[in-house]
C-alpha cells in the first residue's frame, strides 16, 4: 500500500497520525493511504502568497499563457500513466479521456484565449474610457490587477484531474497562487498530476500546493485577499460558505454544486423523429458516463405525457445493452462508482425515489453481476418513472449521485416549466426538440434557473459536445441549489481571481496607468511614418496626422460604380434633399477607403496585413466639399508568439483611427489591427 503525500511550501509532506486508507473502486483491496496532519496552514498561505502569487504576478498574461500550454504538454506526455491510475477509481478510457485530456485542453484553450485578448502586460484595462468632465480632462476606467493571496480550491473526487485544472488555468493566467485540496477517494489521480507539474520545472516556486487529507482550520487562517473554491455536494458547500471568517473577511467564496439536472423532450417530437432517438442516447449517455458520477447528469427527464411510456421502453432497451464491471475487461462499457459506500449512499437514495416512483430497471444489487468483477463498487443503471411529479418532491430534491434518473412526464408546456424550475436552480438543462418556436419559449421561460441550456436536435448532434460537458470558453455553474457560482467562462474565469478598479484622472495619466493609449492622452509625434517601423520601435500614444483630402462628386459616382452601392442618399439629388441628410453625402466606407489612401505607407516595409477593423462608427455626414483628414494613433500592442523557426516574427498593432473634417469635427472613429514584423524572434 502507497503513502499519498502532499506539497507543501515547495516539498513532499506526510503526517505522522493516524492515515485514511484508499481501497479501489475496482475491488475493494487497499491501495493508498493518506495523512495531512501537521501541517502548518499560516504558512502554506504565506508561502503561497510571497512565492507563488508574488511571481504570477510578475508575469506577464502572455508569460503565463505560455506557462499553461506547456504545463498541458507534459501532461499528456505523461498521460497513459494517468490513465492507469484512474482506472482505480472505476472509470473506463473513455471516462478518463473526458478527465484527463480534457483538463489539458482547458489548459490549451485559456492559453490560446489569452494571446489572443490579453494585454503582453500585468494590467489589463477592462474597457473605454468613461468621460467625466465637459472638457475631457477628466475620465475613468476600470483596471484589472492581480490579487496578492491564495486562492483555495477544494474539489469533488469524480474529475481528479480536469477539476482541478478547470480551476487552475484562471487563477494562473489571473496570476495567483493555489492550494489545491482533492476528495481523498481520488487524491491519487490528483497528486500524480502535481508532480507532473513540480517535476516540469514550468510552474514558479509557491504557485502550487497539494494538501492530500483533512485541510484543518485552513479556512480560519485566509485574509481578505484569498479566494475560496468549492465543488461538491450543496450540503457541504453550505457549511464551508458559513464559516465565519469568510463571513467576516467578505472572502469570495464560489460554490459550483451537483444539482437535479432536467433534459426536456419537446412536445413537437414524435418516436419516429430524430430527436427523438437523440434524447433516448443523451439520457443514457449521461447515466452511464462515469457511472453517473458527474455533478451535470441528467436526473430528471421530462417528456411529453403521450410519450411516457414509448421513452420508458427505448430508454430500457438501449440501457440493457450496457456492459458493467471491470473497465479492463473486453466489452465493459461503464466502471464503477468512486467507492462502496457511495454505493450504498447511491442504494439508498435510490430506495427513497422508489416510495414515490417505480422502478422500470436496475435500482437493486439483488441479482446483479458486473462483468469480471466481484467486491467492487458497481451498481446497476436505474431508470425510474413517476408518474404524478407534482405530487413527489423527493424527484426534484434527492439526487442518487450515480446511473440513475427518473423519467416524468408533463402535459403542456406551461408544466414542463414548472417540473423544470422544481429543480430549484440546475447547473445544466438540455431541450430536446426540432422546433425553434418550443427552444425560444422553453429558454426565455427557464433560463434564469439554469446556468447553461444544451439545445440539441438532428443539425446540431453531427458536432454537439453533449449535456454534460463543460467548456472552458462557457460559463460553467448555475443559480440556487447548483451553487449560485462562476467558473471558467473563457475571461470571466479570469475575473474571479483579480480585483477591479475604478481609476479616475486624466486621460495621459490612464494611458500611463493601463499601459495603452486613450482619447484625449499625449501623444508622441515622429518624422518617420509608423508603418516603416517594426513592431518594437512603435511607442504606445504614436501618432500620425495625415494630409488632408477633398470629397468630390467624382469620388461618389466612382464609388457608386466601383461598388455598386447606388443608394439614393449617395445617388439621387431629390431624393437626397429629402432625406435626413438635405443633401447628396458620401458612402461610409468611401470615406474609410479614403482614409486608409492617407494614412498608409505604400512601400514595402515591417508592416504586413491588415489585421481587421472593430468599433467602426460613423458619426456626422461628408458631403460633396468637405475635406477630411486622419488622425492614426498606436492604441496598444499585442506580441504574438512565433511558433516556428521559418516563421516571421510578429505582432499586432491595435491603431486607433478618427477621421475629422474641416472644422474638427468626428465623422468617423474605429481601430484597425495591423500585423507589424518584430525585429528579434523567439524561436533560434
């Protein structure tokens, strides 16, 4: 038998009590033991504070984007021994993939949503100038910075891994430290993935520890800096966000807990739709997937009241062909649950549902044999009914956390929400139908119960991830009993794990502040055009004033027939005059075309593409006469990564664009992106 050890302030620990021991989920047999006791949590904290957090912080979004995508190489370079370990906790290949790989895809996906969105820079400047005064000396926006405490995340034992780094890639890339605290049924899984990490050499000093075993009075020792996350049961979430220090210190506590998911058939569907098979498989599917053991699974499922008993008898069938027992088997198509006495907890739950519903299959181990197995924690795929849901709040309030649902069904739509809003806030609900005008009336009538809404019909199943896979660029939580918390989310994962701040002052001193420049800031003038610049000699605030240029009719009708754009307000003297106008104007997007012919440089040099346009908005008319010219700024710079040798080093230039004409006035404001060549690379 293995001893569990945890991470601590930068070593391998282990108590001296009395250990917990692990069994296989498999078999039953001993196989690790754990023991936290001893541990000093003031200074874990402290460690994770002045080591880890200080050094997050540091770094730059990109730095740590980098630091994400390569932490997920290694672990799938290490991942068949991932895979082994986790068959001890009864999950097939399949169900491990969804753990494993995907906890490295969640690392993948944060990395590539940061180069992409985040500021090469330790601030990040969350939106547009606000203007506060007449004169526009005075404004404000909100800033983004990192917090200087730990963040504690406490995970359930089903996703060992991906719970973990579904956590871990926001607080990282929002540059904090964690301390990372796995259900001991599974801390095996979880520990292996941190010395993956530790041993990577990738992750900076404190920016990660591992308590395997009883966290002590960890909660008691956080400041106001610290951030709480929890994943489990709602029972023993509420208790943790009732703990006075948390309480009196205001620390973020985010709550994300296993919920009485629904999955509504449509009343549109009949069984000889396609939907209609769609929903018989994603029922089963999200039974038997990890053996139910997923905080997302569909508990309740709701069908129309004609369908009842057609669903029940294609649900039976299609679950009898599952395979149960040992993952290593040949055939075996769900594993078992984490441990013996979550089947009894499952056993149990099970025989309250039977007082109110009955048992169509499965629900009893009477009779029951797994496939090349004998003393695991196996338990048959249970599909009840309940026939009278409005009359059995046991459906909606008990969750046997394992192969089990209970089918119910409704009469009109105005039910379907009422059983689906019984859940008393879900995580997940799928809708099951073919008819846009049930999708539209289902969402806005249930939406504010769920943190996610799965509409699945024949289109959307070629390429649908399913019910109950979270997505790191999705919000994944929900309202009420499912938590009422956040996480991932794509930047708003990020956002849980940094403060904002409202900064006021002028316009120089908050492009100083947010390290980008702003409407109504300084800005820096040079002889030499930016575009014959590369990527690095381009100073944030750079600006160009071009020469100006006077709209001719020819310009208009060359337009119009260039284009074939002939609309009236450009074209038709009469009808001009009529118009909103008075009088004949020029296209829009002539006038950015003209604007592009003034700013840019014609011959070859550092720059290389035109990257795309973002907030474009044309604000007054140019009529025949009027004389525009450009004002070209250096708004900010984003460094992108080169990836291979041959590749030319690069960047992106964000250039912020107004076009004004004889008497100052704004006829039009957008940003362009450039690509830019760097001069240095980052590949030899």
């Amino acid at each position: 038998m293995e001893t569990l050890h945890s991470y601590v302030k930068g070593n391998w620990y282990v108590g001296g009590g009395k250990p917990r021991v692990i069994c296989s989920a498999l078999n039953g047999e001993a196989i690790y033991q754990l023991d936290s006791s001893g541990i000093d949590n003031q200074a874990m904290l402290a460690y994770g504070r002045e080591k880890g957090s200080r050094a997050l912080a540091g770094m730059t979004f990109l730095e740590r984007a980098t630091m994400l995508k390569e932490v997920a190489k290694c672990i799938l370079a290490h991942k068949e021994e991932l895979y082994a370990l986790a068959a001890e906790t009864g999950a097939t290949r399949t169900d491990s993939w969804i753990d494993i790989e995907g906890g490295a895809a969640t690392f993948f996906n944060y990395a590539s949503l940061a180069n992409r969105e985040l500021p090469n820079d330790t601030v990040w400047p969350e939106d547009d100038l606000i203007p506060l005064s007449k004169e526009g000396t005075f404004a404000a926006r909100h800033i983004l910075t990192s917090k200087p405490g730990v963040a504690v995340h406490i995970n359930a034992y089903n996703f060992p891994c991906w719970g973990m780094l579904e956590k871990l890639a926001p607080t990282w890339l929002g540059g904090m430290a964690a301390i990372v605290k796995p259900a001991s049924d599974s801390a095996y899984v979880t520990q292996a993935v941190v010395r993956i990490m530790v041993d990577s050499g990738l992750v900076p000093e404190g920016a990660i520890q591992l308590v395997c075993g009883s966290t002590g009075d960890l909660l008691d020792c956080l400041d106001t800096q610290d951030v709480v996350t929890f994943t489990g049961s709602a029972q023993t979430g509420q208790m943790l966000r009732a703990t006075p220090n948390l309480i009196e210190k205001s620390i973020p506590f985010t709550m994300e807990a296993d919920s009485v998911n629904c999955a509504i058939l449509g009343d549109d569907v009949t069984p000889e739709s396609p939907e209609f098979a769609l929903f018989v498989k994603e029922v089963c599917r999200e039974m038997t997937v990890k053996a139910g053991q997923k905080c997302t699974a569909i508990r309740r499922a709701m069908v129309p009241q004609h369908l009842l008993e057609a669903t029940s008898q294609a649900l039976v069938e299609r679950l009898s062909r599952v395979v149960v027992g040992d993952p290593a088997q040949e055939g075996v198509t769900m594993g078992s649950l984490i441990s013996q006495s979550q089947r009894d907890d499952v056993q149990e739950r099970v025989t309250t549902l039977s007082n109110v519903c009955r048992v169509v299959t499965g629900g009893t181990l009477d009779g029951f044999e797994p496939q090349g197995a004998a003393q695991g924690a196996y338990y048959p795929p249970t599909l009840l009914v309940c026939d009278d849901p409005f009359n059995a709040p046991a459906v909606h309030d008990t969750e046997a956390f394992g192969p089990v649902c209970t089918l119910m069904p409704y009469q009109n739509r105005d039910e379907a929400v009422s059983l689906a809003k019984l859940g008393q806030g879900s995580l997940v609900g799928s809708l099951v139908t073919a008819s846009g005008a049930f999708a539209a009336d289902m969402v806005a009538r249930i939406g504010h119960a769920h943190g996610r809404l799965h509409v699945l019909n024949a289109e959307s199943a070629r390429e649908s991830t399913g019910h109950g896979s979270p997505l790191p660029m999705l919000v994944h939580g929900g309202p009420g009993r499912a938590g009422g918390g956040e996480e991932m989310g794509g930047l708003r994962g990020v956002k849980h794990y940094m403060q904002r701040t409202a900064i006021q002052g002028s316009p120089t001193m908050l492009a100083a502040i947010g390290r980008e420049w702003v409407r109504g800031a300084e800005k820096i003038r040079d002889v030499v055009h930016p575009f014959r610049k590369h990527f690095e000699d381009i100073a944030i605030g750079e600006s160009l004033t071009t020469a100006r240029r006077t709209i001719t009719e020819a310009d208009i009708v060359n337009f119009a027939c260039l284009s074939g754009d002939h609309f009236y307000a450009h074209m038709d003297e009469i009808a001009a005059r009529e118009s909103m106008f008075g009088q004949r104007v020029a296209h829009g997007y002539f006038v950015i075309s003209a604007a592009a012919g003034l700013f840019v440089e014609a011959a070859p040099g550092p720059v290389l593409a035109n990257y795309g346009m973002e907030n474009l908005r044309f604000i007054e008319p140019v009529v025949i006469g009027d004389t525009i010219q450009v004002h070209l700024t250096c708004q900010r710079k984003i460094k992108k990564p080169q990836r291979r040798p041959e590749d030319v080093p690069q960047g992106v230039i964000v250039w912020d664009v107004e076009v004004v004409k004889q008497d100052g006035s704004t006829v039009a404001s957008y940003s362009i992106l450039t690509l830019v060549a760097r001069r240095e690379g980052d590949v030899a």
